[in-house]
C-alpha cells in the first residue's frame, strides 16, 4: 500500500504525543517557553521577544532563529495565537492572518502525569519547502514527507527532553 498523496495547499500536519509524569503547570513552564526548542531541537537555535513587555500572551510576537543543512540559516517571525495555561501554547509562523506554519502544545492531566501533545501545520502561506517543491513538482509527496518527517523527529526529541528534564 502506497502512502497517501500529500499537498502543501491542503496544508498538511503531524503531531506527536508522550505522556510525562509531571503536573500540567510544571510542563506548562517549559512548552510555554520559547527557547525550549533550541534545547533540543536540530534545527530551530532560539528566539526573542519583539515586543517591548516581553511577556507571552496572546498576539505576542517572537523572532525564531532556524538552520537546515538543505538552505543554511533564516529568521521567521512568530505570533502566539494559543494560551491557556496551563492547557494550550501556540503560535504562528509568519503573518498570522494567512501563516506559513502553525505550532501547538497542548496539555492533558492523565492520571499523576500529563499528556503533551505536539502539532505542528504547514501553510496555507508559502515557506521555504515550496521552493523544493516548485523546483520538482512531480516530488512533491515525497518532498512533504520528508519534511514533515523532520518536523516529527524534532519535536520527538521537544518532548523527551522535556519528559527528562522533569522526570529526573
């Protein structure tokens, strides 16, 4: 059975979820966090706030710093478009009207631990991927699953680090 056919226009997503025994508040700290990623991330190297509170809330807005070995090294800006401590942190890629991505956390008590469930979704608004994909239309899929693929190995590694952060 082949894979599914993807298409960026249909902005397609992945997600990944792992259960950490740590109450809701204490994950909540650190996926609210937006330096988290670079801790364990491959690709993404950090971020700032840009507005002049520096305090995360919704509409706030974050500079994120981002390598790939495929296109080296960009800045994106980000709006965080979810909180609801300590429930759901999430935000944006680009404009936030029409976003070139979008990231979410959101947190579950499940019995003494919590379920962290990661989602990342890419368009509807172009990115760097649709240069690939322009390049060589008729790869498209596989170009998307790659990608994703990328995008689930790092935020695999987002949630163990987390899980080993707070479970030690």
């Amino acid at each position: 059975m082949s894979a599914p056919e993807l298409r960026y226009s249909d902005c397609p997503s992945t997600e990944v979820d792992l259960l950490i025994h740590a109450s809701p508040e204490a994950v909540w700290t650190m996926v609210s966090d937006i330096q988290l990623p670079a801790r364990f991330s491959s690709e993404f190297k950090g971020g700032e706030w840009l507005d002049d509170d520096a305090v995360p809330r919704v509409g706030a807005r974050f500079r994120g710093r981002n390598h790939h070995p495929a296109i080296g090294e960009w800045e994106t800006t980000c709006t965080i478009s979810h909180f609801d401590c300590p429930r759901e942190f999430g935000y944006v890629v680009g404009d936030p009207d029409d976003p070139a991505a979008r990231w979410r956390f959101t947190l579950t008590a499940e019995g003494s631990g919590t379920r962290v469930t990661q989602w990342m979704q890419m368009g509807p608004a172009r990115s760097g991927i649709n240069l690939a994909i322009d390049a060589m239309p008729d790869k498209e899929t596989k170009i998307l699953q790659r990608r994703l693929g990328e995008h689930r190995a790092n935020m695999e590694a987002n949630l163990r680090g987390i899980k080993e952060t707070l479970e030690s």
